[in-house]
C-alpha cells in the first residue's frame, strides 16, 4: 500500500501549492497580473510563524492567525505602493515591477536578516496511524484539514459576503463595477489582502511539513504555484484548488519512482503541455479574442 | 550612400576601441582584473543586445534567456574539453545548437503571448537548466571544468558582429516586420505579414547570439555549473534591455556597460547589487516604463539637433 502514502504525501503537498495558487488566482482574475511577489509573501509568512513560536512562545494556531494578518497587511502594502500605479500601464510594466518587487523583497530579508536557512520548531506530535497497511502521518491530516477548513471560508467569503459579490463584480468588469459604486480600489485591497494570508497559512503550514526555511524558499513553490494556478484555469478558484492538488501528486509520484532530481521539471513540463493545448486550463472557457 | 557611411564610422569606431583597449591590456597597464571586467562587459553587451532583438524589436516578452545562454556554454565546453577541437569551432557549435533549441522552444511557445509567453519561456529555461543538471557527462550540479580561451580579441569580435547583424537585420524589411508585430500583432497579420514567422526568426537569431555569448561566458570563468543559469541569471538580461529602453539598441548596450561595471564593484555585497538592481527596476517601471532611451538611439540625439538645425534654415 506504498501508493496510497504517497498519495496522502502528494495531497499534502497539493494543499500547499493550492492555498499559494489561490492567492495568484484570485490577483490575477481581478487585475490581470501575475504577481511575482506572491511567493516571497509565502515566505515571509513562514517566517512570522517562525518568529511567533520561537521567539514569543505561542502555539501553533495562533502563530498561524498572526502570520495570515501579517501578510495580508504585507500583501496590501505591497499592492498599494507598487502596483497601484500601474493599473494603467501596459502588462509587460506590471509584470516587470512584479519581478522587481520579488527580487527586492528576497535580498532586502537577506540583507536583514541574513541567508541561513532556519529550523522550524517541531511543536506538533510526530504520530502516525494506519490505514489499510499505509502509515499516515498526524500532520498530513493536520496539513490537509487546516487547508480545507481555509478553502471553505474563502468560498463563504466570495460567495455570500458583500466584499465577495463585490470582487465577483470587479474581475467580471472593473468599468462597470466602478460605475455601479462599488470602490475598486478597496475591493482590490481586499482581494490582495485575502491572496496574502492564504500564502502566509501555506507558509506556516510548508515550515511544519518539511521544517527548514529559508529566504529564497518562495520562488519554487511560488513558481509551481503559478503552474497549478495556469493548470486549474487561471482565474478561476475551484480550479486553483484542484490544479495545486494535481500539481502536488503529480510531482510526489515522479518523485517516488526514482526520478527526484526531475522533480521540479515535471511541474515546468505540465505548464508547458497545458499553455500548448489547453492555454485556458482545465475549468476555463474558450475565449475567442476581438480587435 | 549615407547608410553605408554610417556603417564604415561604426567599423572605424569598433577598430579604434579594440586596438587601443588592446593596446592597454598588452602593454600592462590593464591588469587580468581590468581585462576580464572588459571581456564579461561584452558578453553582457551580446546577451543585451540579443535579448533586445527578441523584447524590444518583436515584442515577445521571454524571460528564459539564460536558457539558450545555458546551452552555449555546455555545448562549447563538450567540444573544446572533450573532443578537444579549437575554441572557434565551440563558438560558432555553441551559436548553432542555441539556435535548434531556441527554434524548439520557439515554435510551439510563440503562439501565445504576453504573461503566458512570458512563463513559457521561464518555463523551458529551467527545463534546459535540469536537463544538464542530469547529465552526468556534462558533471552534473557539481559542474564542469574549462579552460580559460576568451580573449579580449574573440569577445570584441563576436561583439561587433553581433551589433551589425542585429542592426542590419532591424533596418532590413524582415526588422520591420518584427517591428510592425511589436506595434500590433492582429494588424500586421492583417497586412500580410507571416507573423508566426518573424516572431521565430527573431527569437533564432537572439538564441544564436545568446549562445555564443554563453560559448565566451564559460572560457571566461573556468568552471560552468547549472546554478549559474538560473532565472536570476535571465533577469540579470531582462534588466539590461529594460533600463536602457525597450525598442532602443544603444540604450541596451549602455545599460550593460553601465550595470556591469555596478555589479563588479558591488561583487563582495551580493545582496546590495540585487536590492540596487530591483530598485531601479521598480523606479524605471514607476516613473520611466519605456525606459531610459525608449525606442530612441543614442545616434537620433545627433541628428534631431542637424535636422532642427536643416527646419530652422528651411523656414529662413
């Protein structure tokens, strides 16, 4: 029963790249931007969890509640002095201030807090139990339900608060919307605000699970992210969730049969054969383009 | 008439700098310090400037440059160190094969466009960085050992054709074609113009020179290895021709010289020259988007003051 502990392995690892994708989903259907950042928000979220712990001494769900406020005032912070401006500018200006923004995060924590890699406190008991002959772990059950738990209230927020039927309205149409009195401005706060503690969870969660960080752990995930983002149909929130699920137990499998120093290419592999035949990914419409 | 004159000024200027630069390095008064700074200032002036063919002139966004610079530099090491034949042939091997792989990644990536392209790209760099990640006869992450034959002489001379080949190509019809797709793709479609076309031939011909800089790149440092080639390295490009201007080929060319000689001085402090580095990319972007020179060239500052000065007699 070696491949259905794997297939737990891959769903926690899914649910990581599922709780970041949201984040580039959610800021890409509203603002049609990928938000290279998004990754180093992860990142900084793990970090904050770190902190909480070891430095005041919280418990694990209360590190996890300061790092998602954490972030999401990071995330708006970052979106109203970079990206704010931007919101006019052509595509290729945005995505290059969004790189620009990744880079100076990265080296700015560096440059602050130095390179090395920390260990993340082990506070969760290391138990397993058993499942027809596969030895499943505490923290993937821990890893998969605080996911899912973050999944459903980000449906409850977006589809039956007014913040949600509000960002709904903007990334259909932000003329419209505008014209019908809604702030986009806030409304675009709030989605980046939502996108950022969702990271910063994944970030706590990532520290957990695998139990070293470090201040380029962003740019992987973050990238991968994108793909499961890509893969799902960007834009599109069901589909991040399922594409950052596919993503993880696609790349565990390639893993476990022997090919681990190709596991970061697989996941390349994917956007690459998605982008070629299905460009809209697995949840998108066709859209035909118009001059 | 005057197109060519121009062409003979450029030659004149290329054969003044080598011979004095030259001149420096034999007689001493440039260390190996000095002379390198100057070889690696026009390795990043050919990846600029390549780059610059394929952003500023076609209009594709790649962010995958190291990728093809990845391949020169592995496919010149295997043909000087391990079949041992002379450093020209790895140039112009390396320049080749960069070529095939940019026609492979091109073909089927081109047809989308914007922030797809753009990870596409990112995407097909980093394949290209695992697979020789993989490759045991090429060292593996422990990299590959190579000895030093860059000289000031090859790299000046791959510079110089590199400028003249992108600069003809810019003015030919083909370059207008580029350029009319940068403008607005459906219209040039429109027009006639074999869009899917240019658009590969572009990102060819930037993969070519990309490649040979990468066949310069790994004579010059010793020892390849795939973590050199990472994304870091493709922004590095990506800075180059964004600060000096999309569209403007000089403008490129400056801000190679320009960063280069910043990231030399700031070698010690890594960190600084990035947190530097994406500052200006932040700032540009804020304040600046077409960047320092848009599509200008340094050569149309010259000649708005002679054609004012023509207007002002004209009206007289």
């Amino acid at each position: 029963m070696e491949w259905i502990q794997q297939l737990v392995n891959g769903i926690s690892l899914g649910s990581i790249y599922a709780l970041i994708a949201l984040g580039y989903t959610m800021v890409y259907g509203i603002i049609k931007l990928i938000n290279f950042a998004h990754g180093d928000v992860f990142m900084v979220g793990s970090f904050v969890g770190f902190y909480s712990i070891v430095g005041l001494g919280l418990d694990f769900f209360t590190a996890l509640v300061l790092a998602m406020i954490f972030c999401a005032i990071f995330g708006v912070l970052i979106e109203r002095i970079a990206y704010k401006r931007l919101r006019n500018a052509t595509r290729i200006a945005a995505l290059i201030t969004a790189i620009g923004v990744s880079l100076l995060i990265e080296n700015g924590f560096i440059f602050t807090w130095g390179p090395q890699p920390k260990a993340f406190p082990d506070i969760i008991a290391n138990g397993s139990f058993e499942i027809l002959g596969a030895k499943i772990s505490i923290k993937s059950i821990l890893i998969l339900s605080i996911s899912i738990t973050l999944m459903v209230i980000l449906q409850f927020i977006v589809h039956k608060t007014k913040i949600g039927k509000a960002m709904r309205a903007v990334s259909h149409d932000n003329e419209a919307a505008r014209l019908m009195g809604i702030n986009v401005d806030n409304t675009i706060s709030a989605t980046f605000a939502i996108g950022s503690a969702l990271a910063g969870a994944a970030g706590v969660i990532f520290g957990l699970y695998y139990t070293k960080i470090d201040p380029l752990m962003g740019i992987i995930p973050g990238i991968k992210a994108f793909v499961a983002a890509v893969l799902g149909g960007i834009g599109i929130i069901p589909g991040a969730m399922v594409g950052g699920l596919v993503l993880g137990v696609i790349e565990t499998f390639v893993n476990a049969s022997g090919f681990s120093l190709w596991r970061d290419a697989a996941a390349f592999v994917i956007l690459i054969l998605i982008l070629i035949f299905r460009p809209n990914g697995i949840f998108g419409k066709n859209t035909r383009e118009k001059v | 008439m005057k197109k060519s004159k121009r062409f003979w000024l450029f030659i004149l200027l290329a054969v003044v700098i080598y011979s004095v630069v030259q001149l420096l390095i034999s007689t001493g008064v440039f260390g190996s310090y000095y002379s390198n700074t100057l070889i690696l200032m026009a390795i990043n002036i050919i990846l600029a400037v390549s780059l610059h063919l394929v952003i500023g002139i076609t209009g594709q966004f790649s962010i995958g440059h190291a990728g093809f610079l990845a391949v020169g530099a592995y496919i010149s090491a295997i043909i000087t160190m391990r079949l041992e034949l002379p450093f020209i042939v790895g140039i112009v091997a390396a320049g080749i094969i960069a070529t095939l792989a940019g026609l492979v990644v091109g073909i089927p990536t081109l047809r989308l466009r914007g922030d797809y392209l753009a990870i596409a790209t990112l995407g097909f760099a980093e394949i290209i960085r695992i697979i020789f990640l993989n490759i045991d006869y090429v060292g593996g992450a422990a990299g590959m050992q190579v000895s030093h034959y860059t000289t000031w002489t090859y790299a000046f001379v791959c510079l110089v054709i590199t400028i003249i080949v992108i600069t003809n190509f810019t003015n030919s019809r083909h370059g207008r074609a580029c350029i009319s797709i940068r403008e607005n793709e459906v219209a040039s479609d429109a027009m006639g113009i074999n869009t899917t076309f240019y658009k590969v031939a572009a990102f060819a011909i930037g993969a070519f020179f990309a490649g040979v800089a990468g066949a310069l790149y790994a004579h010059n440092f010793y020892i390849i290895q795939p973590v050199n080639f990472g994304f870091l390295k493709s922004f590095d490009i990506l800075i180059f021709v964004v600060l000096g201007g999309l569209g403007s080929l000089s403008g490129s060319v400056i801000a190679a010289i320009l960063l280069t000689m910043v990231s030399t001085y700031l070698q010690g402090f890594p960190e600084t020259r990035m947190i530097i580095y994406s500052l200006v990319l932040i700032l540009v972007m804020l304040y600046r988007p077409q960047g320092l020179l848009g599509t200008r060239e340094i050569t149309d500052f010259l000649k708005f003051k002679k054609s004012r000065k023509g207007v002002a007699q004209h009206v007289e």
